[in-house]
C-alpha cells in the first residue's frame, strides 16, 4: 500500500492529457499513474496501422520511463484496478495492493460492446482494442484470406481497409448506415462506393439474424436472407465504457461516470473524463457518451486542472461529435451537428456534391451560426470549423461568403477573433 | 524557469497581400512556385482590405502534439518548434482538428500534414517580408537569459492593482544580484513591502528606509565603507519622484557632484501617490491632483514639469538615462551600463512609471500607456555617457502620435481643453528638440 496526491486510473489520451495539466499547476504533488496493460502509454486509434504494418508494436508509445521520470510521475503497468472506495480514498488493484490518493481521476477509457447477436457470444471472433487484439489479428491475417467486418463505425472501416490492403477478402456488414454519427447518407454512399471500388462488400441496413462457426470459419446470416462466411470475424460493433470495478461505489453511472463540466463525479475527490465519462452535449441539456479522442484530450485537461486548483481553468463547453477519416487516398472529416433531421425548423444547410468528382461538402447554420459541417476532399481547417462552432461565431451577412470559401473566410475570423 | 522561444508575429493591418511569404516558403520547402506547399498561408477578405494568417504558432502546450495518436508530433526543447516525424505519422489528420489556428493542414498534392519549422531559427518568410507585416520576436532571449537570476523580492506585495513598480523592483533586483544594498525612501517602494514587515525584509538583501531627505548621502556612506573594507557592493536606490525631484534633491545633487558610487533610480509616477496622490515638480502640466484640482478655476496644474534626467545630466554623472517599462529591452540594456558605471560613479536611471490608481486608467492599461508615453515623445528615451560624453536617442521616434493620443488614455487629463493639450504638444516638441541639440552637440564635441 501506498500513498499519492493524484492517482490517475487509466493511461491513454485523458489520462496524459490530465498528467500534463496537473504538472502545469502542481510541479511537485506526487502523481500515479496506473495502467491495465503491460506497455507504456499508446492510443488505441493508432491499432488499425499496427495491423496494417504501418506501424510497428514498437513504435506505438505516446510517453516512455524517461519521460515519467522527467516529469515525476510514478507509473504503474500491469496493474488493473478492481475496486474503488471512496469512503477511505483508495482504490484496490488486481494484485491485491491499495493506494490511497486525495485525489482521483478515472480515465479507463471503454471495452469493445458485443452486439446482442444470436450466436456471436460462442463464435470465436476478433476485437480491437488493445495491442494485443491488435496483434493477434495481425497474425490471423497473415494465415487467412478472408474476413467479415461486423460495425460500420471507424475502428471497423480502418480496419476493413488494411485488410483488403492486405489481400483479403473483405465483407463490411453493418446494421444501419456507415459512419452514422458524422455522416448522412449522402456523403456514406460517396465513401461505401470507394470501399466497393477497392474490393470490399458493403452491406448495410440488414440486420444479422444470427452467427454461427464451423471448421475455423464463421457463418453470419442476414435477415434479408444473404449468408456470409469467412475464416475472420471482427466484431467492431461499438463500445462501453469500462465501469465495471465501481460496483458497490458513490460513483453514480448511467451509461458511463456522470460527470459535471469541471469533470467531477458525484462522489468527492473523484474525476472522470474520456471514453469512460458521460457529460454534458453541447447542443442539449443531455449527458452524452462523446467517444473520441479530441474530447478525451480536452475532458483529460480540464479534470487534471481542476484537482490541481488550476485558476486557468474554464468549464467543459459541452461534447460536439467529431472526426477526421482517411480511406483509400481520401480525406474527410465532420464537426458539429452535420445530421440534424429533416424536420429540425430553423436551419439553413449549403451542399456541395459531386459524386464524378468524389466531393462533398456541407455546412449547416441555425440562426445566422455554423452547427456543423462536413466534407469529403474539400478544403477545411477542422479545428477553425470546431472553433468557430463552440464560440457560436455569429456570421451574420458573412454566411454566403463563407459557405463559397470556408477556407479562406474561416481563416480570416480566426485571425480577427481568436484571442 | 522554464525556455522561452523566439515566435512569428503577423501585424494584419501592416500586410498589403503581396504573397512573398507564401512564394519563398514553397520555394524553401518544395522547390516549386506552387503555393499549396507553403507552410504560411495569407487569406485575403474578398475586397482585399482584411488579411488573416494561417501558420502555427509553436505553442507552449501543443495540442496538435497532444491529440496525435501516433506520437508522430512533438516540441523540441531546444528551439521550441513543434515537428513532426513524417515516418510516425499516419495520415490520421486529428492534428488538424486539434489546432484552432490551422497551423498544420493537409496537403491535397503530397497527402501529408505540413507545418511551419521555423526554417531552423531564421524565418526565410520574415526575411521575405518587405512591408514589415510579419516579424521574429526575440523577447524570449531576454526572458532566457534573465529568466535564471534569482528573484529577490517576496512572493506577495502590497502593491496596488497593475501596479508598475512590482515588475520594475523585481527586474531590477533579478540582475543587481544579491551584493547589493537597498534603499528605498518613504514612498510607494517602500509601502508595497521592499523592506518587509515586523523585521522580516521584503528583499533578499540588506534593505532600508532611510529619511525622504537623505537617500543619496546614506547610500554614498554605506558605499565608501565597504570601499574601505574591500567588498564590491552595488548601491541601489529605488525612490520616487518626491524623494528624488523634490526632497531628497540637494543630497542627490550632493552626491552626483561628488562622484559617488551607486545606481539611483527614479521611479517617477508624477507625483506622491502614495500619500494620496499630490503633486511633485515631476507632475506634467495640466494633470488632476488632489493638490491641483480641476474645478471652475483651476484646471489642474498650471506649471511644466522639472526635467530632472536633463539636470542630473549636467552634474556630469557617469551615466543617466530615462526608461520605461513598456520598453524591457531598452531598460535591460541601460541597467547594464548603469551597474557598471556605478563602479566609477554615479549611475541615474529616470523610470516613467505611469500609476493606474492615481492616474486613473484601468491596470490592463499600464502597459500601453508607458508605450504611447514614448510613441508621443511624451517620454523620449536616452542615455548619456559620460565616458563618452554622449547623448544619445535609443528608441528615436520618427513619426510621434499626437500627445493626444497618450493624454486620452489616462483619468488625470480628462479635463484638459484645447489650450491645454495644445500647451503640452509644444512643451514635448521643445523638450525633444532640446534634447535634439544636446545630441548634436555632443556629436560635434566628440
């Protein structure tokens, strides 16, 4: 057993990026950080190029001893937490060990979510999430030829990809569009027609009726009556946060750690920020799981400045869905509400679409403001775009202008604006 | 301490859109005229009166470097920049959603991020730039080099909001090192707590208060006994304009006359404002005080001030200057020579110190009124060595704003009429022009 000022749970991108603020504030405190897993730091974005090839297993840490020592950070591999217990401050770990803290930051991040398939539970399958599920497809891949994609999200299309890159023979099968978080059907059917371009099946909107395995290779029928098999199955089917040690805790849950816009929890001296917390929207009074990594970055700074008393520190401004996504030589990203539903009063929306030339591009406004946008080969700055949308920049007279150049027009408010 | 860098500034209203920056970047970077490979990229508002600049700013805490998944972006320690590793990186372009500024973007044509390197320390852009739009700062070799020295001042004083002071004391005393003696008369040094509270000293050094009337002369005994025992010991005044243009001047005179050895700064805020704000000979025509007042008769004071560097000059100091500290560089520089010319004789530094209690004009301010204070002439910067036995402008004004400008920041000169501001514009013409001839007239001498 032992003591520390700051115990950080959890050593991804919300963790670090709460390390980093706390020592911007505190330079001496004593810090921990604790990891389930036996490698230093890394992000689990980076897995689909470790299955590619792209990037060796070696080159994968974010954060080496050096750097802890530099820093002042004891951390600790190989040691999950199992048990916390707000009552003495402590959290207890697999091995049996207790450390007391004052306090606490929960960033464990999410497990792969298994979709409630009959019969996928007893099909041998793959996951993707840790390095070793990295690894152990990476090996799979290279004895087998064939593979079925279960998700239509990122971590399932980046890794169809490698795969076909690979030589595979690839099925994507998701059970309502690709991508449906950051894109409409529109821009989903640009991005499925260069899957099919490249060699892989789409299939979407036909939900899987069941699963089944047989002579190392599974079977997945569909209930429009399609039957599908191949020697790899990769379920990508989402994600949940991973809570499960706070059993019997204060930490109240819904679907993950409820937490308040300075990251805290209900119970005292515990944060939570990342994959694993749920806070505000920044669109709607709801509490919103917002599983990307730009937000952990930002959940992960603000709950580190505020256990270290930072005055610097400005509330959480609400979660905004948002990504970058490469395929096949091709970029695109989407930021905001680029969705909203037809019915939705009061918005206004620009598209540009030009399926012969492989571009898209939409900008959504509600009351003379920027909501949201996307685009697919076009020319942005994401991150103006996402500033321009949380510092809610009115655009007035300037919306034509910028719609015909958001480049150019975003650019000049970030010069005039940001401060 | 930790590092500062050297930085990129872009001035939009100084920028003519004339596109060198971004032709000698691609230039520099892809061998070709094709702007899409510049690192800079100016946007021009379509009826070309607007510029905005897309270029990364080297942050202190990168978030492009923190949302890498890859560990492809990092900041070098040694000069700041934020690079990346083109064999790390892959393609993922979260680093274009972090940054606000889009100073790393995606280049369509090589399918790469790309971003500014600060070409190895010499911005081929800044060169580049004709129309001074874009500029290398270097404030932070200032920061780097003086950043190390100890601080000798406590943590908290009792200085008044944006107070000028607590930034001059603490620089001054950074660099003067802990051989030194302090003395700082009744005034606002020593209220703000320089000499510390139920002995304990405000300062790491032997610090006192000595009479308002007596700072030269107690300093210049404290001198020749350490002169006489053999120890090198910075003397070190730190008064206000009443302990130094008014009472405490005949021992001041004394002492310059006699050569004595020490630095002696004026922090001179125009009057005693420690005491509520009265007037001093160094209070300038025309200002609100609670012994000038403005009413139906009086509009504040009615006498010019008493150009006290110009007569410490003529008692043939070893150096006198006149600074400020909306200007670090420049005092920086004359605390150099003024600590080494203490070693001969006198050293007189005359600090405008503007005050925002009792001046009247918000603590964010400080800083640009000391900096209009010079762009009107207001506060000509100077030195005078005698060595040499020049004087000479260290930051010439070429084309001054109108003293209006400076008076309309500050409370005190609200009230001023037509007559007034115009009274004062030919009291800081003539004041420049005498300075003018002085210069001049040295030139010849030498």
């Amino acid at each position: 057993m032992f003591q520390t000022k700051y115990l950080i749970v959890g050593s991804s991108h919300a963790g670090l990026s709460a390390m980093e603020a706390i020592r911007l504030c505190d330079q001496e405190g004593p810090v921990t950080m604790v990891s389930a897993e036996k490698a230093y730091p890394y992000s689990p974005t980076i897995l689909p190029y470790v299955i590619s090839g792209k990037v060796p297993k070696e080159r994968i840490s974010l954060r080496n001893q050096d750097y802890f020592d530099k820093i002042k950070v004891r951390f600790l591999n190989d040691s999950r937490v199992t048990g916390i217990h707000p009552a003495d401050s402590s959290v207890t770990l697999e091995s049996g060990k207790k450390i007391t803290y004052e306090k606490l930051l929960i960033a464990t991040g999410a497990d792969p979510e298994l979709a409630p398939i009959p019969g996928l539970k007893d099909c041998p399958h793959y996951k993707l999430r840790t390095i070793k599920d990295a690894l152990e497809i990476r090996k799979a891949m290279n004895k087998l030829s064939s593979a079925i994609v279960l998700g239509g999200g990122l971590i399932g299309l980046h890794t169809a990809e490698n795969m076909a890159k690979a030589g595979l023979q690839v099925t994507v099968v998701a059970r309502r569009t690709l991508l449906r978080r950051y894109f409409d059907t529109q821009a989903t059917g640009l991005i499925q027609k260069v899957f099919a371009e490249n060699g892989v099946r789409v299939l979407t909107g036909s939900p899987i009726t069941h699963v089944t395995s047989a002579n190392g290779a599974c079977a997945v029928s569909l209930e429009n009556g399609l039957d599908l098999s191949a020697h790899i199955l990769l379920v990508a089917t989402g994600v949940r946060p991973r809570t499960s040690f706070l059993q019997g805790s204060s930490v109240k849950t819904d679907e993950g750690i409820l937490v308040d816009e300075r990251m805290r929890t209900e119970a005292e001296n515990i944060w939570a920020a990342g994959d694993v917390a749920q806070a505000k929207s920044f669109f709607g009074p709801e509490q919103i799981l917002n599983g990307i990594l730009p937000d952990a970055v930002e959940q992960g700074r603000i709950a580190g400045m505020d256990m270290a008393g930072d005055p610097a520190l400005k509330p959480y401004q609400g979660g905004i869905p948002m990504n970058t996504y490469t395929f096949f030589g091709n970029h695109s990203f989407s930021v905001g509400s680029s969705l909203p539903g037809d019915s939705e009063e009061g918005l206004e929306m620009d598209l540009i679409y030009s399926p012969a030339g492989l571009k898209y591009q939409k900008l959504v406004f509600r009351e003379g403001r920027l909501i949201g946008a996307a685009g697919i080969n076009t020319s942005f700055d994401p991150g103006i775009i996402r500033q321009m949308i949380l510092r809610q920049v009115e655009l007035g007279e300037m919306k034509a202008t910028f719609a015909g150049s958001p480049l150019r027009s975003g650019r000049l408010l970030m010069t005039r604006l940001w401060r | 301490m930790g590092k500062s860098y050297h930085t990129i500034a872009f001035y939009p209203e100084k920028c003519n859109g004339c596109g060198d920056c971004v032709k000698t970047c691609s230039q520099a970077k892809s061998g070709t005229n094709d702007p899409i490979h510049s690192r800079i990229q100016v946007a021009k508002a379509p009826e070309g009166t607007a510029y905005g600049l897309a270029l990364c700013r080297q942050c202190g805490e990168p978030q492009c470097v923190m949302n890498c998944p890859a560990g492809a972006l990092k900041k070098d320690e040694e000069s700041g920049v934020v690079k990346c590793d083109e064999t790390m990186c892959v393609n993922c372009q979260l680093c274009t959603l972090a940054c606000d500024f889009a100073g790393i973007t995606h280049n369509s044509k090589t399918n790469q991020q790309m971003k500014c390197d600060m070409c190895g320390g010499d911005p081929l852009c800044v060169k580049s730039c004709s129309t001074g739009a874009l500029k290398l700062l270097k404030g932070a070799d200032l920061f780097n080099a003086w950043g190390d020295y100890e601080d000798l001042f406590v943590p908290g004083l009792s200085a008044c909001l944006g107070c000028n002071s607590e930034l001059l004391s603490r620089h001054t005393l950074r660099r003067m090192g802990p051989e030194t003696v302090v003395a700082t008369p009744p005034g606002c040094i020593a209220g703000v707590g320089a000499v510390g509270y139920n002995g304990i000293t405000g300062t790491k050094t032997p610090s006192f208060i000595p009479l308002l009337t007596n700072t030269a002369s107690m300093l210049a005994g404290a001198r020749r006994y350490y002169n006489r025992i053999g120890r090198d010991v910075t003397m070190l005044a730190i008064a206000g304009d009443g302990g130094t243009a008014d009472v405490g001047f005949q021992s001041l005179s004394g002492a310059a006359e006699r050569g004595e050895q020490m630095v002696y700064i004026c922090v001179d805020n125009e009057g005693y404002m420690n005491t509520g704000v009265q007037r001093s000979s160094t209070t300038p025509y025309g200002s609100w005080t609670s012994t000038t007042p403005v009413g139906s008769v009086l509009r504040g004071k009615t006498r010019d001030a008493k150009p006290l560097p110009i007569i410490m000059m003529m008692h043939n100091c070893e150096y006198v200057a006149t600074a400020s500290t909306a200007f670090m560089e420049d005092y920086y520089r004359k605390l150099e020579k003024a600590i080494a010319a203490s070693k001969r004789g006198m050293a007189y530094v005359h600090v405008f110190s503007p005050c925002p209690t009792g001046w009247r004009f918000p603590a964010a301010q400080l800083i640009e009124v000391g900096r209009k204070a010079v762009e009107s002439n207001m506060v000509p910067l100077w030195e005078y060595e005698h060595q040499t036995g020049r004087l000479s402008f260290t930051h010439p004004v070429d084309n001054p704003v109108p003293v209006r400008e400076y008076l309309m920041l500050i409370g005190k000169y609200r009230h001023l009429d037509e007559n007034q501001i115009d009274h004062i514009q030919k009291a800081v013409d003539a004041g420049v022009r005498m300075l003018g001839q002085f210069a001049e007239k040295r030139d010849e001498a030498v």
